[in-house]
C-alpha cells in the first residue's frame, strides 16, 4: 500500500506537540479507536530506539514499531512490521510544521510494502481506505487531547523499576 497521508491544524506549540507524539506511551490515548493490547518494549518510551508492539483491531493484525530517526521539533520516523509473521514491513512518519505565528500542522504518513502475494491481497480489499480514515480520526482525536490540556494515561512496563516523572 503506497503512502497515505493525513494532517490536522493543532492550536499548540509544535514542542509540546512532538514531546507527546515522541513518547509512544501515549500512543493509546489517541489511538485506541483501532489498536488494541499496545505493549512498550522497553522502559524509556520515547526517544530513539523507543518500540511497541500493538494488535489492529480490525484486521486482527499484529505490528510493531520503533522510532528509528527523530529531528526534534520535526519529524519523527518510525519502522515496523506486521502482519502474519511480521513479515510486511511498515514506515510511518511525522512531521511537524509551523504555518503561523500559532500551533502547528501535523501530517501523519502510514505505507506498508508487502510481499507476499496473499497480504498483497488483503490489502487490496480496502487496507487504504480502512487505515485513512483510522488516521484521520486519530489525528482528530490527538487535536482533542492537545488542545484540552488535560493528561492522559500513559501506558507503562509492569515489573520495571518506578521511574519519578
């Protein structure tokens, strides 16, 4: 599936917008519309080398990701797979630009590069159309979150040592 991108206008610094996306712990708060059982692979949830494993509901697919790149305040990239097998491999990317003078604009890029012939199937049958609309409704509801100001439940490693925040 060719990249598909989606973006929203955030009335909040582009700082504090990459803080939150930066830090997959958080991911669920706006995500969890269409991912489900989302697992930290580590401790330190942001950053670099950062990864989760997390189940779409819908499809009933597992996938990964881990931060591989990051341009504070810029861009975030992000490499995975999934699938059965983890054997598709998957490219999410964000970036963060200032319009104006107030917020910022984030623009969110998902594709995933197939092999396989049967996956190659699967996501014929409206992969596309499905992820779109899963992300253009959590970046709505990321705006939300930002927006109000309010914390969110982050997600957390059982058994790790208690970090102070």
């Amino acid at each position: 599936m060719g990249p598909i991108s989606v973006k929203t206008p955030i009335d909040a610094p582009r700082e504090r917008v990459y803080e939150f996306l930066c830090d997959l712990a958080n991911r669920p708060s706006f995500t969890d519309h269409f991912v489900s059982e989302f697992r930290l692979h580590r401790l330190e949830s942001s950053g670099v080398g950062a990864a989760a494993r997390f189940r779409i509901t819908e499809p009933g697919l597992w996938m990964e990701t881990v931060i591989e790149a990051v341009s504070p305040p810029h861009r975030i990239l992000e490499r995975g797979r999934g699938g059965r097998l983890d054997r598709i491999p998957i490219l999410t990317g964000w970036e963060l630009i200032e319009p104006g003078s107030h917020g910022c604009e984030v623009t969110v890029s998902f594709s995933t590069e197939p092999a396989h012939f049967l996956d190659r199937l699967r996501e014929r049958l409206g992969a596309e159309l499905f992820y779109r609309r899963q992300w253009s409704i959590a970046l709505s509801r990321l705006k939300g979150l930002i927006e109000s100001g309010r914390p969110v439940a982050r997600v957390v490693v059982a058994g790790g040592a208690r970090l102070p925040v």
